[in-house]
C-alpha cells in the first residue's frame, strides 16, 4: 500500500477538481465560439441603409426589410 498523507490527498483533490473546471470551461468557449460563428454567417448589413439583418437561409442575395434593397451576403466585421 501507498502511505498518503492527508497533505497529499487534499494536493490531489484540488488538481483534479482544477482540471475539471479547466475542462468544463474549455468545452464552453468551444461552444459558444461555434454558436458565435453560426450567427455571423447569418446576419446580413444592406450597403445603403446600414440596416442589420439576420437571415438563416442560404441565399446569395438578400432583399432588405427596411429600405428594399437587394444586397450581397457578406462577411460582417466586428466593430
């Protein structure tokens, strides 16, 4: 047997419990990188009027429901 002080065990306890929480944390930012990710791809900002829409379709071209206009799917910065 392994003599293992109660020093030790909670030293161990503590590890495991920190790795846990990294992991979870971790999982976490994984997810909502990938949720973040889907919802820029989806919005749509027309040229002319600055509107910003989101539109989960696939379409190429978009009409905007404020002014009308017809606009290109793009990538949207970051502001």
């Amino acid at each position: 047997m392994f003599r293992v002080t109660l020093s030790h065990l909670i030293l161990i306890y503590m590890a495991v419990l920190l790795g846990i929480l990294c992991f979870a944390w971790l999982v976490g930012e994984v997810i909502r990188f990938r949720q973040d990710n889907r919802k820029r791809r989806s919005m749509v900002v027309c040229d002319i009027c600055g509107h910003s829409f989101e539109d989960p379709s696939e379409r190429e071209l978009l009409t905007c429901p404020s002014c009308g206009r017809l606009n290109e799917r793009g990538k949207v910065r970051e502001i």
